[in-house]
C-alpha cells in the first residue's frame, strides 16, 4: 500500500519533571515528493533512550535541543522505500537518527540523521539499536577508550540491565575484569548475574549500595561505568582505588529532577585516590563503528555475548513507553516497534 502521510510525535511543550501526554503533538504531513539525492525510510524500530529527555530540555548541551514544533529526535532503523540517491537503493536496511516518525525523508549524507546501511542477516532488527547500535558503541568505547580496564581488575557499572549497562559489563568481561552491575530488583539483578555473567549485582531497591559494594567489591573499584548518577555515584566513589577511572556516561537519576542537578558530594576521594572522572559522548567515535560493531559481532557469533532487547509494540505507545526508561520497567534496550518490514 502506498501511503501519502506520515505520523510524527512533535514536542509541544518543554517537561517539568516527567514528561506527561501534553508534551506531545501528534501531526500527519503529507509526504514530501523526493529532490535528487534524496530517500525515504520507512520506520520499522525508533529506540528509546534515557538521553532523549535531555534533548527535551532547553539550554546548552552536547547537541542542540530538539525545538518545540519538530519531530521528537530519536534513533532508528528503517527500510528504503524509495531513493534518489546512489548511496543507497530501494529494499537496503539503514539506521540512523530519524525521530519519532513513520517515515523520514530527506537528502542521503545528511550529517544530523548519520544515516548508514546494515546487514540485517547479522542480526535481528532491534540489536541494531542496542549491542550493534549507539547504546553498544558507547559500552565498548567508554569501557575500552575512557575506562581502560586492566585484566583483574574490578568493574563497577550501574543501570546494568539497561542498554548500555549491559554491553559494558560484557565487555569488562572480556578483558577478564571482574564485573559488578547495580541494577534496580531482583528480576535485574539474577538477569545480569545468571544469563550474562557477571560476577555479582547489588540492588539498590533492597538496601544501602554502600553495603553491597564493601561486600561485592572487597579490594576496592578500579573502573566505575556511571550510566545514573545521583547518590549511586556518591556512593562508588566512597571505594575508588587508587589511579581509579570514572566514566560518566549519563545520569538518569537526574534527568527528571525538578531542582538542581546532584553533584557528587564524595568528589575529593578523587583526589586522595589520584583518580580520573571522564565524561564521554558516543558520537566522537563515529569513525570507529565499524570497529565496535565487528568485534561484538564477532563475541556473538562465538556465544561469548548476550543481548537483550525490551520491544513495545504500537507508534501510538511512544509517550508511555518513553515512560517506562524512568520508572525501571524495561529489562534490556527498550525499542518501539513502528511497523512489518
């Protein structure tokens, strides 16, 4: 069937707090008629992640923020229906920044969408915005480049059952790092330690992290993968070692809050210990894809590497499924599933 139309989420008004139903715009445009070099992509996936709440807010950041009127900013992967482009061609499965829509069309090098062509018979759909997607480059590359973990050394990642939290302790696995995820219940907590091998999980619903992390961490933390922030990291940096590396990759404690950002209250135990706090953005290791996607590829095919993706089904779910990142209800890459290929 050959549609006219699009469906698009819109930003109707910046969130106080968490995000509510009035923050959103729903619009049906027609389909632009395709210029030279041009393609459209038919949204099969949209993936859902803790940064797009960031994105909502207004003021300086790593990228601009999406404004009010446009199309909620959010990854992707779709198939070309249509192309004007040599750079690809009608039937190939591309992924790229393409929002919350049904359809994206515009030119085929557009810098901002970051549009690149996958192989579908790797892997299914969904892993291509988790492990093989931004979520996974931003483990692999924060773990190996900022992290520089050390074989026996001690791992510390929290939001371990997330996205992001999963691949890292995988990867510090790897290295042949010992491997200790924070995650929120018991479900979280038994996924990373009995299906994805950590060494153990401490649950921050059910007691002080402080606690687990004397019990689970008896030498000290070496490397810490923050993914939340808050009184989680305050509590991390309380059993830093000496020459100790802390990524901080995002803070979902905060990205809700409506008065000021916590900031670490324990940061002088960087400088008693000499330690490093480094924050890292996937994007500056674009040209590095291919590398990251080939090497977790490669643990994937070997058995030595899991992954897990939580799909919501329906375009009219996105505000409540975008939800469910703040409430902790996914279980691995939260995804949106659009449409059938």
């Amino acid at each position: 069937m050959t549609h006219t139309a699009n469906d698009q989420f819109l930003l109707a008004a910046r969130p106080v707090g968490v995000p509510k139903d009035s923050d959103w715009m729903r619009a049906t445009p027609p389909l632009p008629e395709l210029q030279d070099g041009e393609v459209r992509i038919k949204v099969l996936y949209i993936s859902l992640d803790p940064a797009m709440r960031g994105w909502m807010n207004e003021g300086k950041s790593y990228v601009r923020p999406v404004n009010i009127g446009e199309v909620m900013r959010a990854g992707g992967i779709g198939i070309v229906e249509e192309s004007k482009s040599g750079k690809f061609s009608a039937g190939d499965t591309v992924m790229g920044v393409m929002g919350v829509q049904r359809y994206w069309s515009g030119p085929a090098d557009d810098k901002g969408a970051m549009l690149a062509k996958v192989d579908p018979s790797m892997a299914p759909l969904p892993t291509w915005l988790n492990a093989l997607g931004m979520p996974g480059m931003t483990a692999y590359f924060g773990l190996l480049d900022v992290g520089q973990p050390k074989p026996g050394e001690t791992v510390v990642v929290s939001g371990a059952a997330g996205a992001v939290g999963m691949t890292v302790g995988q990867v510090a696995r790897q290295m042949g790092c010992r491997v200790v995820g924070i995650a929120g219940g018991e479900d979280k907590c038994r996924f990373v330690v009995e299906e994805l091998g950590f060494d153990a999980c401490i649950d921050y619903k059910a007691g002080p992290v402080h606690a687990g992390l004397k019990e689970h961490c008896p030498q000290g933390v070496d490397v810490y993968f923050d993914n939340v922030g808050g009184d989680i990291l305050d509590a991390v940096l309380t059993r830093i070692n000496m020459k100790a590396r802390i990524v901080i990759c995002g803070a979902i404690s905060q990205y809700n809050a409506t008065s000021a950002v916590k900031g670490p209250a324990n940061y002088l135990s960087l400088l008693v210990n000499r330690a490093r706090m480094e924050g890292m953005l996937v994007t500056d290791y674009a040209a590095r894809y291919p590398e990251g996607v080939a090497t977790i590829a490669r643990w994937m095919g070997e058995g030595s590497f899991k992954t897990r993706e939580h799909v919501v089904e329906g375009f009219e779910n996105f505000p409540s499924a975008l939800l469910m990142l703040f409430e902790g209800k996914n279980l691995g890459k939260l995804v949106l599933k659009v449409a059938d290929a």
